[in-house]
C-alpha cells in the first residue's frame, strides 16, 4: 500500500511541474472535510467560508472561475469546485481537509439493461405482504429521476406526510410541486451545481433543469423499492401481474443526480447530504465506479457519503456493478454499504425459431415480431455474408463493417456471439442498419443471463446447442429459410434463481477480510414502472406507450433489497438499519427452486463471492432470532486498521477524542470486526488457528433461548466454535462467540462454508469465506 502510495506521489508531482508550465487547467474536484458534527455554522455560512478558504490559499486574479460548484453542510463537511490541480494539492495539504480528488464519472448499474428486460410479479418471491403497513418508511432514491405521472407513485390509501420530513419538491422546467403527493414526497435536482458541460451535444440545462427523468432507470428503481400496487401491469402483454414495491406504504423521495450526460461524484454526495437532512430512512443508490477504476475509499462519494449518512442512522444500499462473472469487480463495497448481486427468477422470455423444415426451436429474446410461422425469410450465417477484405472471425460475430450490406438486406441474420467486446445491441444494429429482416444471435458456453429487448424487430439469442442446429441446417440445405416469432412469457422456470452472469463478483478489490457482495435479489427481467415516452420506440407499433418496463442490471436487484429493508423497518421500527441488514443476511437463502444450491450460468454452485449471503428472504428477516450489529466504531476501527491516520479519522467521525486500538494498522484484524459474515483474505497454511468473535444480539420474541452452533466446513479446514452453545434470557440479550479457523489441511485458495446457530426454530447462517495460501 505505501509503495502505491508513493508511487501516486511521484507520478503527481510530475504532473504539477509539468502543468505549471503550461497553462493550468481547471476541472471539477471534490473538497473531502470530514464530519460536520463539529461545526456549528449554517450552511449559508459554509458556502462563504469555503469561498473564503478559497480565495485566501488562491488570492489570484481568476477568483471569479474558480467558483463553488456545491457545498456539502449536513451529514459531512466539503465542497466540490472548479481547480487546478496544483490548487488541489496545496489544499489537500490543508489540515481541515481529509482528501480532495477529481470529481469522477459514475454510471448507472445497468449498461445491459437497454438490453434487457425484466418481470417482477406476483410470485412470493418478489412480493411482500404489504397489507403489513406499520409506521412510516421514507426511501431516497439517488438516481435519474422520476416520471410522477406513473401509476406506482400514486398515493391512494396512504395517509398524511410524516411531520419529520423536511425535504422539498422542487418545481422545474416540466415539474410543478403539485407532481409530488403523498406518496411521491419529495424531489430534488441539481443543475446549478453540475460542473460544465464536457460537449455541446446534450443540452443539460433541460435534461438537468427538473427532477423529471428522462431515462427512465429512476423510475424503474423507484417503483421497485416502493412502488404502489398496480393491478395488471404489463410490458405489451408480457409479464403481465400486480407490479410493487417491497414496501408499497413507503414514502419515496427522489434525487436526480444523472442525465444523458452522466453521474458526477459531486452531485451524488450533494443528494445524500440532502437526503439526511431531509429525513429519509433508507438511500438506494443503484449506480457506482467502473470496477477497473476502484478508488480509495476516501476519494469515492458513495463511500465517503455513505458513511456520513450511517452516522446519522441512515442506510444506504448500493448495487455491486455489472462487470461479472470475473473476480474482484464488485464495487460499492465499503463495509458501511450493504452491497447487492443480482439473479434471475423463475420467469423467462421465450422466442420461436421456425425453420423452413419446419423444425422449431427455443431461444430467448423479449421481442414483438410481427412475423408469422406461414412465411419464410432466406437464412444466412454473417460468415458467409463476409464484407470484402472482412474477416471470417468479424462477420461471423457481425462487427460493424464486416458483413457485405447488398447479401444481408431482407434476410434473416445468425451472428455469433463469441467475441465479447461487442455487444448484442450493436450486433442487433448492424444487421437492422443492413436492411436484414432479423437476427438470430448464438451464444458461446457463456450464456446471456438477461433477456434483450428487441422491440419490434425479429430477434432470437440461442445457446450453443439450438444454435450448431441451426448452423447444420444451413448447410444442410441450398435455400434455408427462417421465421422468428413474437416472444411469449414462460413461468415457474427452473432452477431459479441463478446468478445473473453480469452481476460483478466478490471478493473486495480494497479488502478481502469482508465479505462482499453482501446479499443476492432479482436483477434479471424484471418488470417495473418505466418513462413511457422511452419504450414507445419499442413496443408494437400503433399501441400505447407502456407504462412498465423490463430492465436487468444490479441496478434492478439494489431497489428490492431497499424495499426489504423498508419492509423490515415498518414492522420493526425501534430496529437499527445494521440490525436490519444482519437480519436479511443471516436468513438468506442459498437454496434455489429444486432444492439445490443456487448455481451460476455455468451450472456450477455458485459461492459467496457470486451471492453473498444468498438471495434475500424478507418474511424470514422479520424473525431472525439473532443479529450482528456493526457499530459505528466498528467501521472506525476498520479505517484504523486499513492503515487511515488516527487524525484523519477522527475529522471523519466529527470526535476529536477517538484513538485507534494499539496496534495500528492490520490488515487482518478486519475479520473479527462485528460483520453479519466473515472473511479472511489470508490464512497462512502455515500458522496456527486464526481466531475471529462475534457478538449477537437476541431479537427473537422469547428472551429465553438456546442456541446450538454447528458448523459447515470442505474438508481440511477446521472450524470451531466456542462456546458452541449461546442461553439467553431476560436482561441476557447479547452473548459473544469465537470461530477458530484452521487451515493447515485446507487446499489452497478460497475455501467457503457457513456457522450456524440453531434454537429449535431460528436459523442464524454465518456464512464464511478463507483464503488458505
Ligand atoms: C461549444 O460551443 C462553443 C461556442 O458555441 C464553441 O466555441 C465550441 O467549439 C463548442 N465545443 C464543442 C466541443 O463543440
Ligand atoms: C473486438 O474484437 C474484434 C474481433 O476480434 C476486433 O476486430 C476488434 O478490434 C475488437 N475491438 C476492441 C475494441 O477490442
Ligand atoms: C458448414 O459448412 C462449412 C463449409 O463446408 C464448414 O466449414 C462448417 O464447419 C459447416 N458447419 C456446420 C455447423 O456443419
Ligand atoms: C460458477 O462457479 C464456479 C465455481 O463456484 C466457477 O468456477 C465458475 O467460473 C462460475 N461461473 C460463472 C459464470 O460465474
Ligand atoms: C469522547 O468524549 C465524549 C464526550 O466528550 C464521551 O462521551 C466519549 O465517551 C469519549 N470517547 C472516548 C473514546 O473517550
Ligand atoms: C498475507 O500474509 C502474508 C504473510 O503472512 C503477508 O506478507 C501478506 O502481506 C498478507 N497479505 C494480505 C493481503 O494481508
Ligand atoms: C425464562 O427462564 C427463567 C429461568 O429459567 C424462568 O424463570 C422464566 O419463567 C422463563 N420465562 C419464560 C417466558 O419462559
């Protein structure tokens, strides 16, 4: 780490030599001061003291272009504005400051879900009993924004604005106050925080002048946490059922932070400064860093943010990024965030190829062709369609360019789909933009876990099998023909769940000694409200704009996981939101519809770095017997031991007497922090036991119980538990434990299993992840 360190340091210096000689250019960077608990000034106070201290280091005559993008004043302390990075160095030397970095991109958790199309509905797996309202539950929702004209914001049946809420509907260039109601409470945007514009093509001053979204990835996530029953809700027919939310009584309040143009880190940790002060309970954010680019957890606005807002009693729950299956791409994995993978569910999308000898084979698509079984269209493989000077390689994979557009016009396409860095969408488009008649797209042994939308167009994607079928057939035959058919809904699929071959993996790219993601939720297919506007490109022509959606992405599994953490809250309102989240983790499921464990797209039983904890189980979460609480000091604790300054800690925590254990900085001390799962990054083959504790908290309803621990370990590692049996009685609520980790008969590299805790009817699952070397 400190080589890294300096290695940064040495590369930075270079730049700031190499930048003061030439002109100094000025970007957008984010100003990190720590906690806000400290200060008493009002925020009117902070924009001017941060222009202060700007304009006291910089005394220049550009003070006018430096200006203050935006200030952060409640749950933190900073500003985001316009510097050099020689500015920015000489005030990330500032002891005020904790860290100051260039304000990043991020995106949204759903880069295939214009690709994909998904299907809430009414099966116990996606519904909550909602009859179950008990106290208030309001959900900030850090997205695109939102379309208030949706069914699933209204706010029939649900009763007056809870008095502790202080946010505001803030009217826009096509959003008046009287878009917000009782259910839609609040919405906010930001156009004059956003830095400058990067181009001229996006006009942000409309896209960014209203909370309205534009996208419709907002809405989606919206409705999905808590949206209101709406009674046969469908995508064009298909997936028709009761669309909502996991908590449909919830409050939702929305924070546009994305447009066209992209999600500034600024503006994201301005929406959850203002969604703590405002009073929401819980914060889904369904966007984060490309995983390539994993910062620090000091220069990330989600972390950073985060963990202010946990300060203030509010969660936030993050999806985990779409860039799986491979290892170590997980993003958003803070131990502060509850980090979400996402799975299919039991329902699937089905299209019909029918080949001119009449053979009819499955493949998957959600598409509304308007081709019958009656006519044949002439079949070609992109190979043999080859531009001149293409490759085979390219115009089998139908790479823009490679296939010759006089051969394709009219015909129906087979394209392969083994090269990954193209996408189904671009493949799609060159042959539509050839004139083609269809396409059909051949899987390699990788399968798509997300059904694409194809709107209109006559699209059908295979595995490997169906797709050789067809390939002999071709050859086969001198004149093949094809039809494809409109997609029809299957349900009761199985095995179901599987883990979304997208959904990014385990384990933490900043630490291994937690376990990440953290807990698994439907992200495949599924069905939601949507911007109507969008989806009139898509659906069948001459109908209605649909007001539901199909999308995939973590972006889609983040809202259920916030819904079950509402749903929780509602019925256990005195529950903190860490009690919360040990609860839907230690009774998640790892099981999948026929009995075995929940497998991954290549049939294989998927582990914890795939699924976290398992797939969440909300009514089980209402009764989990025990739970394991992390506590702020925890997460202190953690940043000591990451290697964070003592100083610098305590301006993160707004205490100016905190002391890190002695000690210092180990690495492995991470595992015994009080987390609802346990990891260890790094158990010698070597040395002896490792040693990890917990402490539990008994929430069952008996304040008598007894708790068995038993253990589920591959073979040659030993794990023991001590004690192995936990009583709790009146005023006996928390007991501690031990797990001694043995790996000197372990094979090498991960090895995963779980402890459990049984009373005679709560199973408390700790699941458990080492890594012998
Ligand atoms: C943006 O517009 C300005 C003035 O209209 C022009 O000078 C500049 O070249 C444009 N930039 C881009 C990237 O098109
Ligand atoms: C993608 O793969 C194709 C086929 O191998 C290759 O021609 C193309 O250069 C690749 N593109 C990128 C961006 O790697
Ligand atoms: C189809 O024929 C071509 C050329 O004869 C051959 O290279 C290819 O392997 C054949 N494909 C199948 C699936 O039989
Ligand atoms: C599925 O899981 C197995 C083992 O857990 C792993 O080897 C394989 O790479 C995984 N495949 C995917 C697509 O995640
Ligand atoms: C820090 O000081 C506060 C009050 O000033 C006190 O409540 C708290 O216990 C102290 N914490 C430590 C770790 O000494
Ligand atoms: C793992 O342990 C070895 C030796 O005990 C140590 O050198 C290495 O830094 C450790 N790695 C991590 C990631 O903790
Ligand atoms: C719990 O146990 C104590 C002592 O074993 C007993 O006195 C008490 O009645 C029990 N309470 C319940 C609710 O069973």
């Amino acid at each position: 780490m400190a080589s890294v360190l300096q290695l940064f340091y040495i590369q930075f210096s270079f730049i700031v030599i190499c930048c003061m000689a030439s002109k100094p250019s000025v970007r957008p960077y984010i100003v990190y001061m720590g906690s806000s608990s400290s200060s008493s000034s009002s925020s009117r106070d902070d924009d001017s003291s941060h222009l202060q201290l700007l304009s006291s280091l910089f005394p220049s005559e550009e003070g006018e272009r430096r200006f203050l993008l935006t200030s952060y004043n409640h749950a933190l302390k900073g500003f985001s504005a316009m510097l050099t990075e020689t500015e920015a160095s000489v005030l990330s030397s500032r002891d005020e400051v904790v860290s100051v970095f260039p304000d990043p991109d991020l995106r949204l958790h759903t880069t295939r879900s214009w690709d994909f199309l998904e299907a809430a509905d009414s099966d116990s797996r996606s519904s909550f009993p909602y009859e179950h309202k008990r106290v208030d539950v309001i959900i900030g929702i850090i997205d695109t924004g939102i379309w208030p004209e949706s069914p699933s914001f209204s706010d029939q049946k649900i009763g007056k604005i809870p008095s502790r809420w202080k946010g505001v509907c803030m009217e826009g260039s096509d959003f008046k106050k009287s878009n917000c109601n009782r259910k839609l409470i609040g919405a906010r945007f930001y156009s004059n925080h956003h830095p400058p514009s990067k181009s001229n093509e996006t006009n942000p001053s409309t896209a960014r002048g209203s909370a309205r979204d534009f996208i419709g990835h907002g809405t989606h996530t919206a409705s999905t946490a808590g949206g209101a029953p709406v009674a046969n809700a469908n995508y064009y027919g298909l997936a028709r059922g009761t669309a909502r939310g996991g908590l449909p009584s919830a409050r939702i309040a929305s924070y546009k932070v994305c447009a066209e143009d992209g999600c500034p880190g600024s503006i994201i940790l301005k929406a959850i400064d203002d969604a703590v002060k405002d009073g929401v309970d819980i914060i889904s954010i369904s966007i984060g860093l490309s995983s390539i680019f994993q910062s620090d957890f000091l220069s990330d606005p989600i972390a950073i943010g985060a963990f202010h807002a946990e300060q203030k009693g509010v969660m936030v729950v993050s999806s985990g990024g779409n860039d799986g299956p491979d290892p170590y791409t997980i993003v958003n994995s803070a131990p502060w965030i509850f980090t979400v993978a996402a799975s299919t569910i039991d329902r699937g999308f089905q299209t019909t190829v029918v080949l001119g000898n009449g053979e009819s084979l499955k493949g998957t698509a959600i598409n509304f062709s308007p081709l019958t079984v009656g006519k044949k269209y002439p079949l070609a493989f992109g190979e043999d369609i080859a531009a001149n000077f293409a490759s085979a390689s390219d115009a089998r994979n139908c790479i823009p360019g490679s296939l010759d557009y006089t051969k394709v016009a009219g015909k129906i396409v087979v394209c392969m789909n083994d090269e990954a860095n193209v996408s189904r969408r671009i493949k799609k488009l060159v042959v539509e933009d050839a004139k083609a008649k269809g396409v059909i797209i051949i899987d390699g042994d990788e399968e798509e876990t997300s059904p694409f939308d194809a709107g209109t167009f006559p699209y059908a994607e295979t595995g490997a099998t169906i797709g050789s079928q067809i390939l002999h057939y071709i050859n086969s035959t001198k004149n093949p023909g094809v039809t494809i058919l409109s997609a029809t809904e299957i349900r009761g699929l199985r095995p179901a769940p599987v883990v979304a071959s997208f959904s990014s993996r385990g384990p933490g790219g900043l630490t291994e000694n937690i376990l990440k993601p953290d807990i698994m939720a439907p992200g495949v297919a599924i069905l939601a409200a949507i911007v109507p506007k969008i989806e009139a490109n898509y659906g069948a022509p001459g109908k209605k704009a649909s007001a539901f959606g199909i999308k995939s992405g973590t972006s889609m599994a983040c809202p259920h996981v916030t819904g079950a953490m509402a749903f929780v809250k509602s019925v256990h309102p005195h529950w903190s939101f860490s009690a919360i989240k040990s609860a839907l983790i230690t009774t998640a499921s790892t099981s999948n519809n026929i009995g075995k464990t929940v497998s991954n797209t290549s049939d294989s039983p998927a582990n914890p770095h795939q699924v976290g904890a398992g797939e969440i189980r909300p009514i089980k979460a209402l009764d989990p017997g025990l739970v394991i609480e992390t506590s702020i000091t925890d997460h202190l604790y953690f940043l000591c031991y990451k290697g964070y300054k003592q100083r610098t800690i305590r301006s993160l925590s707004g205490t100016t007497n905190f002391s890190c254990p002695a000690g210092g900085a180990a690495e492995e001390l991470i595992s015994s922090l009080n987390y609802p799962t346990i990891s260890i990054g790094n158990l010698s083959l070597r040395d002896g036991p490792r040693k990890v504790k917990r402490v539990v908290t008994n929430v069952g309803s008996e304040s008598n119980a007894t708790y068995v621990a038993s253990v589920d370990a591959p073979a040659g590692l030993l794990v023991k538990v001590a004690p192995s049996k936990m009583v709790f009685r009146q005023g006996v609520e928390k007991a501690a434990f031990k797990v001694f980790f043995d790996g000197r008969r372990a094979s090498k590299g991960y090895n995963f299993g779980h402890v459990s805790w049984f009373d005679g009817s709560h199973l408390v699952r700790i699941v458990f992840a080492v890594n012998v070397v």
